[in-house]
C-alpha cells in the first residue's frame, strides 16, 4: 500500500515537471530616439519573425520600425520608419481626454484597433493616416476608472477582441475580459485576481499557440515588478493558468506592452517600457524565452 502511494507520488509530480513553463531571461536594450514623440510606450505589435514592429505611445503617438537581433534573438538595434499623431476620425487632432492610448492589436487581415483611458474605448487605427474610429462602446467603460481602464487588448485568429481594463474594484475581485464579437461586447468571462499582491494588468497578446498571454505590473516604491501570465482559451473563459514570469522590483523598467511570438526553439516573449518621459526611466525592449 505504501508502495503504491509513494509510486503514485512520483508519478504526479513528474506530470507536474512536465507540465510546468517558465519565461527565461535573454537580454535587454535601452532605445534612445532623436524623434522627441519616442516614448511612454504601453503597446507593442511584432511581425512573426520579431524583426518589424508597430509600438504605441500613451501620449496619442504611433511608431514603425525595425528591430535589429543579435545571435542570440535578443534586441540589439532599432531603426525608426516612421512616428505620427493619431487622429480623430474628421481628421483632426484627438480631443483632450481622448488620446490616451495604451493597447494595440493587429488581426490577421491587417487590421490594426488601439484602447484608450480617459475616453475609455477601442478603435479602429488606420496606420497610413493615423485615422481612428471608435468601436461602439461597452456601458460599463463609461464608470471605469481614468488613467486605471482598458490597458490590454489582443485579437484572435478568428478577429475576436480582447480587452481588460488595469483595475477590477476590490482587491480579490477578477479582472472582467471584455470580448468584441461580431458589433457587440460580451463581458462574461474573467481573469482571476490575487487577493495578496497587487500585480495589475497592462498588457495582453494571443499567441501563435492560440493562448492568451497577460503581463502585470506591480509598482513598489523604488521600481516596478513584472509578471506575465498565460491562459488556455475554453469555452468558458480563460483556464489553466500558467505563471510564466515574476520578477524582483526594478529587474526591468516599467513594462507595459508585450508581443508574443515564435522563433525555430518555441514561443517568444518581448516587451517594452513606458519611460514616462522621465530621465530616470528607459524605454527598453526586454527579450525572454518561454521554456515548456
């Protein structure tokens, strides 16, 4: 008998080991821009092969480029295409109160939507102009908290959008997953909440492994700690959480978007930081490698 439970033992925890994933560290770059909009980066697109990239500005700014990598995958360079304005659907300058941009997306179409605090909403970027037309809103966006709403934001293979908002009320409470099908907003399914730390969401992406990846930040006094956390897609809502990545206080800067990717090894993490525009802070594109 005991025998059998000590075998048993063995056996679950070697399902366990094997079923475990962790976001490995590669490396990091500080990118210092001569364009003056460069920073307060909170959202990061990437090609998928990790080399072109579409980041976006909380400041109501969008910027293209290229991504040089060293032998090792990690970012080494950038080259900067391209940074402009976003603009009002007229054409015009956004409003004040409606350019805080923070989450951007782009489906397999080309379609590229952004999420705003403030006037909290999703839209529809045309990346050649820097035209925005807003989705129709979910009722609940109009009591969200400013400067604490819609931070992530992901697409799917199928053009589903996903989108949470920084904070869920109550300490505990889940994070509710707005999902944007066929002109209307579901709000049924969430993303749990840990009751003893106060990690908050300000970035998400759907792998190309189809799962929903969500990076939190923690801020501490004297820096910031990460966290990235992955999801199966069910029926019902996310499942089988997986804690890929936390970091100690000031590891990295103030991480806020993410684009998640596959190389020939598997699945990629990269991430940028909003520097706030302060000379303290960096915008840095930090590299990790998910290990299965």
């Amino acid at each position: 008998m005991l025998r059998r439970l000590v075998l048993a033992l063995i056996a679950s925890l070697s399902v366990q080991t094997a079923m475990a994933a962790e976001a490995r560290y590669l490396g990091s770059y500080s990118w210092v821009s001569e364009n003056a909009l460069v920073g307060g980066l909170s959202g990061l697109e990437l090609s998928e092969d990790g080399l072109q990239f579409v980041a976006l500005s909380d400041r109501g700014n969008y910027f293209i480029g290229q991504l040089t990598r060293d032998d090792a995958g990690v970012v080494s360079g950038v080259s900067l295409d391209r940074g402009a304005a976003l603009v009002a659907e007229d054409g015009g300058p956004l409003p004040q109160y409606s350019d805080d941009s923070e989450g951007i997306a782009i489906s397999d179409d080309g379609q590229v939507y952004v999420s705003f605090e403030s006037n909290h909403r999703v839209a529809k970027l045309d990346l050649e102009t820097g035209r925005v037309v807003d989705l129709p809103k979910h009722p609940d966006f109009a009591s969200m908290q400013n400067n604490s709403s819609l931070e992530g934001l992901a697409v799917d293979d199928v053009g589903t959008i996903y989108t949470l908002p920084e904070r869920s009320g109550a300490v505990g409470r889940p994070f509710p997953l707005y999902r944007f099908v066929d002109g209307t907003w579901d709000n049924t399914w969430s993303i749990p909440r840990d009751p003893d730390t106060d990690f908050l969401p300000v970035g998400l992406d759907i792998g190309p492994d189809g799962r929903l990846y969500l990076l939190e930040r923690w801020f501490m006094g004297l820096g910031f700690a990460s966290r990235v956390r992955r999801f199966d897609l069910g029926p019902d809502g996310p499942e089988n959480e997986v804690a890929l990545l936390r970091t100690l206080t000031a590891t990295h800067d103030n991480l806020e978007g993410i684009a998640v990717w596959a190389d020939d090894e598997g699945i990629r993490l990269t991430m940028v930081s909003d520097d706030n525009f302060r000379f303290f802070q960096r915008t840095e594109f930090v590299d990790y490698r998910v290990i299965e």
